[in-house]
C-alpha cells in the first residue's frame, strides 16, 4: 500500500485486525446467517456484509463510526474506509 493512494483513517492501521472465530458475532446470536464476514480496524469486532441479510458491518459503523474494515474472508486482502469509500488491497 503506498501511503499517496490512503485515507488518514487507513494510514492509522499498524496491523490488520482478523476475528479468530470467522462467525458473525451478531447473526449468531440470532440464529441467522450472514455472507461474507468483515472486521472492524477500531475494535476488532467481526461481523457480516452488506450482501448478507442483516448487513450487520456497516449498522456498526453507522451506530460507532468505526471507519475501516478489512474482509475477513478466505484469500481475501483489502480495506475499506466508509467515511472517504476508499478501497485499498494490501
């Protein structure tokens, strides 16, 4: 990632956070299922996608304002900032 091409949001990011348990922690505690799984840079939460019915990723983001996630998924290596909608592989 060459720094000209980041948000200050992602320049913030010393280490990319992944969750350990690859679940949505809230579609779980539903019984419902969920996509693909992003984790959030602040906190470390992991939880589903926007194509996922509960879209609970980005209601985190609108409830925190928590700006960049990362996709939790297989073979997957990217970040997005929400705020300036930047998508960057890394």
């Amino acid at each position: 990632m060459e720094d000209q091409m980041l948000c200050k949001h992602m320049l913030a990011i010393t280490q990319v956070k992944l969750g350990d348990e690859h679940v949505c922690e809230e579609c779980i505690k539903t019984g419902d299922e969920w996509v693909h799984l992003r984790t959030c840079q602040t906190c470390g939460v992991t939880l589903c996608c926007d194509q996922s019915p509960n879209q609970h990723m980005t209601k985190h983001y609108n409830a925190t304002q928590h700006p960049v996630i990362a996709s939790d998924q297989p073979g997957e290596r990217w970040l997005w900032c929400y705020p300036d909608e930047l998508f960057v592989e890394y």
